[in-house]
C-alpha cells in the first residue's frame, strides 16, 4: 500500500476527492435508488409481491450506504459471500493496519479511489442481496440513453470508417497512419464526460467526431501517438497467431461506439489480428461497459436505420463470431487496487495482458489505477508512477477529471493552474501517454 507520493484522499478539504465523497457520490446514490424505484411496476409484473419486496429492501440498504458515506463512518466488511469479497476484506484490513485503528478506515479519512470503488461495490451488494431483482442494472437507463442520444455522431463516425474501407486502392502508410491517428484521438475524446463531442458543436460541421479533431488538438497535453504507432507496426510480435491489441474499455454510449471503430480499423488495415477488450463484470462507475453493455451496443449497432452503421454493426457480429474479436472480464477491474499490485494479486490477469502487443486502457479511473492515484509531481515520468506495472507495451488514452497528472514539461502544470484553475478536473483536457516495457 505504500508506494510513493500520497494518495489522493477526501482528507484535503475543497479537493475534489473531497467535493466528490461530500456532494457527488451521495447524489449517484440518490439516483440508483430512483432508478430502482422508477422500476417498481416492471419489478411488480415481473416477480409480483416478491419483486416489490425486494426493491424496498434494496432502497432501505442504498439509503443506509448513503447516511455511511454522509456522515462519515468506518468502511464495512462485505457480507455478500461473493466470488471477490475475500479481495474487498483483505484489502480493508490492510489499510486497518496501516491506518492503525479500525475506526480510521472511513469515506473521507481514506484514499479517494478505495473508497469510491468501494461504494460502487456495496451499491451491487445492495442488488446481489436483493433477489429476485438481483440482475437489474442500475445504471442500464443512462447508458441506453447516451447510446441514443450521440446517434448522429455514430452515424457520422461508422459512415467515416466505411468510407474508408470501400476505397480499393491499399492505402499508403503515410494516409494509414493519418487515419490510424484520427480514429485514436476519436477513442481519446469519446472519453469526454459529457459527450459533448457527439452532441454537435458549433465549431465543427454536421455532428463529425472527425471533423472536430484539429479544434481539439491544443487539448492534448501529452501525445505519444507516435509511440504507439511504432509499437503497432514494429514487426516483432508477442503472440503466435499474430499482433493483438488489448482495449481495457472504459464507459459505454459514444465512448465504446470510438472503440469498437477503431478496433474495426485496426483489423480491417491489418495493423492488428486479434482484439482483446475488457469489460467489468458488474455495473461500475455509472457508465463503465459490461458484457451485457457490449453485446447491446453491437446489436443496437446492427439493426440501426442507416446502412454504414448497421454494417459496421454486422462487421463486429462477425468479428466477435470468427474469434478475431473477444470480449473478457476479470474480478480485478471492480477491485480498488492500483495496477502496480496486478502481478501480485490477479496473476492470471497481468499474464493474459502480457500476450498482447498493445494496450490501450481507456479513461480517467484506469489512469488513476496506473498512477496509483498520487498526489504526483506533474513532472515525474509516467515510467516511474507505473512502477513496474509493465505487462505489454502500452498507452492512456485519458481526459482528465481527477487532481493527478505526470509527464508534463516543466512550468505546464503550474501555467495551467494559474489560468484554469479545474483543468484536471473538466474533461476538458487529455493525454496520450505511452510507455515501453524495459527489456528484461
Ligand atoms: O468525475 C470524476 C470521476 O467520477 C472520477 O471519480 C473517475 O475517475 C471518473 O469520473 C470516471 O471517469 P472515466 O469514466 O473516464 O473513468
Ligand atoms: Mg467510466
């Protein structure tokens, strides 16, 4: 648990650990419990008495959860008897110990990304213990929502990419990588919180994704997108049956539609054989993509009323048929540990990840899992915050919203922060930031 610089913590009063545990986190409660309790009637239909029992009993536990995180009491124990409780409990009474004493572990003494990940835990608890409705996503009505409303730039962004694919001249390397790097900062910028990238802006024309990158270039903090197209087309590969790219995907609406093109790219330009993509086995962080999430959004995709998205929707239906596409979970990406401790505690995981030849790992959460969300120095190198953490090449592709950011120039960091003063916080902001395993 101590590994550097300090965690960041709701313990800084005005940080926005602390305006997140304070203000934010209670108010997602509050919105899963009036999602659950919008689905009264369905639960009703669907399970009768047994299913309104349940929803009350899941609301009475979320508003208990709620008045925990409120008025700061001691993390609990899991009590679910689930496959990834005996993780949860051992790392709690690892920060017990280091913490000294039990009462110490609490919503706004302890690390912002313990205790966030945790709540986002004990809300699936809430609707684990709750049968017969112990399937009901919580967040599902705000991700089909997002899916639907950034339609005109999925449109726009599939028509793009099957333009593409429909030119029969075999593109030369210079126009491959235009593309390459187009389709990556459109998987970047599908990160942004508020999607305002697909709800067409006035400073780009008709809704293109594409068509808004070169506003959004100053915005890039870092980019090694050079670095990642080297380690793309480098001929040496890690696995047998070809190059494979693993996305660690983050939120599901625009976000996994720029993944899902560029992941088609990738394949289709034969700049990959195979695509790895990880989602989260239960409902996390609001939007986070789950298999029933992916296996939606490529329906979804499939039977839309325009002929370059169905297509592509078709396209990723066969890909995921053939094995050319794969979908995986694993507990460890719902677990609140730092990527730095993969090796150690989901060993089958970091060697998976090792087979691939690039990863890309999509988000803000992701990037404080690798930077062990720190209070760094803006300047210190991503290579030393991974510290170790190196299964395969790979890259953050990241907006910012939360208060750790390395690898800036010097002065960058501080110039920003005198003119705006929330730049890390916005999504306003983002990086590409690659990093090369050391060779053993
Ligand atoms: O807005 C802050 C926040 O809730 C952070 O806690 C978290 O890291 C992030 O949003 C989630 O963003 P992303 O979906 O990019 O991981
Ligand atoms: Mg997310």
């Amino acid at each position: 648990l101590n590994h550097g610089a300090s965690p960041l913590s709701a313990k800084v009063v005005g940080s926005f650990a602390y305006l997140t545990v304070k203000d934010r986190m209670p108010t997602i409660i509050t919105k899963v419990i009036d999602s659950i309790h919008r689905n009264k009637n369905k639960f009703f239909e669907e399970y009768g008495e047994d299913g309104i029992e349940a929803e009350k009993r899941a609301i009475s536990f979320l508003s208990k959860l709620r008045n925990e995180v409120q008025t700061d009491k001691p993390i609990l124990e899991l009590t679910d008897g689930l496959r990834d409780v005996d993780a949860w409990n051992q790392h709690l009474q690892r920060h017990q110990t280091v913490q000294g004493s039990k009462e110490s572990v609490s919503w706004f003494k302890s690390p912002w990304l313990y205790v966030e990940c945790y709540m986002y835990r004990r809300i699936q608890e809430a609707i684990w213990l709750n049968p017969p409705i112990n399937e009901f996503d919580v967040f599902n009505e705000g991700k089909t929502q997002s899916f639907f409303e950034s339609q005109q730039a999925t449109i726009a962004l599939c028509t793009f990419l099957e333009t593409l694919k429909k030119d029969k001249d075999i593109p030369s390397k210079n126009l491959l990588f235009d593309n390459f790097i187009k389709l990556l900062q459109v998987s970047l910028w599908g990160n942004k919180c508020d999607l305002s990238i697909s709800a067409g802006q006035e400073n780009y024309q008709k809704d293109s994704p594409v068509e808004a990158l070169p506003n959004l270039k100053p915005f890039v903090l870092v980019d090694d997108s050079h670095m990642v197209w080297a380690a793309l087309t480098s001929s040496k590969s890690n696995t047998v049956s070809g190059k494979r790219v693993d996305i660690v995907l983050d939120n599901a609406g625009f976000e996994l539609v720029t993944d899902l093109v560029l992941a088609d790219f990738l394949v289709s330009f034969c700049l990959a054989d195979e695509i790895h993509f990880h989602g989260k086995s239960f409902p996390w962080f609001v939007s986070d993509v789950t298999a029933k999430d992916f296996e939606w959004t490529i329906r979804q995709t499939m039977a839309a009323n325009h002929k370059w998205m169905s297509k592509c929707g078709v396209q990723w239906k066969k890909y995921l048929k053939d094995g050319v596409w794969s979908y995986h979970d694993h507990p460890f990406w719902t677990l609140p540990h730092e990527f730095c401790d993969m090796a150690v505690d989901a060993p089958d995981l970091y060697t998976k990840l090792k087979g691939a030849d690039l990863i890309l790992f999509k988000g803000d959460l992701n990037y404080r899992k690798l930077t062990g969300d720190r209070d760094w120095d803006f300047t210190v190198s991503f290579d030393t915050v991974l510290r170790g953490f190196e299964p395969s090449p790979l890259c953050s592709l990241r907006t910012l919203k939360a208060n750790v950011q390395v690898g800036l120039q010097p002065g960058q960091g501080e110039r920003l922060t005198s003119q705006e003063p929330n730049w890390m916080t916005s999504g306003k902001y983002a990086v590409i930031q690659f990093h090369m395993p050391h060779v053993e």
